[in-house]
C-alpha cells in the first residue's frame, strides 16, 4: 500500500493523538536514501535511525563502533528520503551516558547537521541530567529500556530482562521518570509482555515495543529483519515478511550467469 501524498508530516504530537484514540503506532529502522524513501512511502509513522547501523550496515558484533559522525551521516541520508514519517536518531554509545553537557551538545549535532525531528537514547534514572538538559533544549527525545544493546557487555547476554520483580519495577519506574523528564515516547525492548503492557497503561506517553508483546502503543523491528535481508539473525520477535536474501542471491546468480553466457545486454538492451 501507499499513503496519500497530501497527508502532512508525522509529529510528536501526532503520536500522542494516536496513542489517546488507539491507533497504533509503526516504526522500522532505515540507514540510506534509497530504503527510507520506501518505508515512508509504505507509510510507516517511525523511521528509526537506528545505531543497529552498527551491525546490518557494518558488520560489527554490537552496536558499540559507532560513532556521533557516522549517524549524522546515515540520518542526513534517511532525512532527504522521508517525507512523512517523524525521523528518530539513536545518540551512539559514548555521547551521553556520563557527560549532560556533552550529550547535549550530541544531540544538538544531530539535529542541526542531519535534520532530523528526534533522538533516542538507553537509560532510565541514570541518564536523567542528560535527558533533562536535551528536552530542555527543545529537542524532542525517546526513551529506550529493557534490554539496551549499548550496554550488552553489562548484561552479558541479549536475554529478555526485567523477568524479577525488582527489575520490573525499576523499568515501571524509569518509564514514569521519562514521561516526567518530557520524553514524546518510549521504546520498550525484549521485556516481559505483561510488563510491558501495565507500563504503557501507567503512562500517557506512547510506548513501542520490540519483543514486548502486543500489548503496546506501537511496534518497531530493524527493517532488515523483517524483510529477511539476514537470515541468520532469527529471534522469536520477528515476523519475516519476505525472504530478500534468498530472492537476492537468486537474481544476482541469475545476472552472473547470463553475463557469462552473453545473454546479457541481448539486442533489445543496447544501442
């Protein structure tokens, strides 16, 4: 399907209104021109500048190698193709978590280099100095707890999390503070369905969840992933909506071998 050309840009506001009437919210990831031009034409609200760049665009374990440039980049790509859907930048690892002032000043990059419409970060109360300045800034910012890859070699694995009782109340708690600090949303990652539905019930700012159950405002998952670009990567949160790899390989050995046989430009594609 496509969107209505004539249907104006995606906003935070606009997210708020869904969350109150009960339309839920669609997010995915995009890294360049050429994808964030289809899933905004597809008419998704949410493109996510995600640091999983780090991985699908990369090749790197964890999100961790990327750096406060290379997302500018990405997010000034993604920028020129998205006419209509709100534009998330994740803040890298290293930006914010210890420094208020310097994770101002990251955020502040990122929307005057790239033009982008938000940035996203990991952390509940121990981030809360660096959330408070950047919204204080007037710059729009979404939440992000459960299982946050930046910090995956704390945690040691990509479990689900907040299972015990004192982590769910922790996260319940962090999700309060954000909506307090003035954060538009919340990212709810691989937590506990229940969790994370009596989360969104406690707070007026919409939720979206990836591996958190249905029960949220919205849904993102890394585009790459459900358009089964990597079909290595099979967690029991993604629903594969095609099988590109394969469809891929398949028409690149096609090319190949007409190529090499001379089928390839035949005289209907030459001049």
């Amino acid at each position: 399907m496509s969107v209505n050309k004539e249907i104006k840009r995606i906003t935070t506001e606009t997210l708020r209104k869904m969350k109150f009437d009960g339309d839920k919210i669609s997010m995915l990831t995009a890294y360049d021109f050429t994808m964030a031009t289809i899933v905004d034409h597809a008419g998704t609200e949410v493109i996510l500048v995600g640091d999983s760049a780090a991985n699908v665009m990369a090749g790197h374990e964890t999100t961790l190698p990327i750096t406060l440039d290379q997302m500018i980049y990405h997010a000034q790509c993604v920028v020129r193709g998205a006419k209509r859907a709100l534009v998330v930048v994740d803040l890298p690892f290293g930006t914010y978590q210890s420094d208020p002032q310097k994770a101002l000043e990251s955020s502040v990059r990122i929307m005057k280099e790239s033009g982008a419409h938000a940035i996203k970060l990991e952390g509940g109360k121990e981030i809360e100095e660096s959330i408070r300045r950047i919204v204080n800034a007037g710059i729009p910012v979404m939440g992000h707890l459960g299982l946050t890859p930046q910090s995956i070699y704390q945690f040691g694995s990509y479990k689900v999390r907040a299972k015990d009782d004192a982590e769910a109340e922790k996260l319940l708690s962090d999700a309060k503070l954000l909506e307090e600090l003035g954060c538009f949303s919340l990212v709810m990652e691989k937590i506990p369905a229940g969790l994370a539905t009596k989360v969104t019930e406690s707070i007026s700012i919409p939720t979206i969840g990836i591996g958190a159950g249905n029960g949220t405002d919205g849904q993102v998952l890394v585009v790459h992933d459900m358009l089964g670009l990597n079909n290595e990567f099979k967690p029991k949160f993604v629903r594969k909506y095609l099988n590109l790899e394969d469809q891929i390989v398949n028409a690149i050995g096609q090319y190949v071998q007409d190529v090499k046989s001379t089928d390839f430009p035949n005289s209907n594609e030459q001049y």
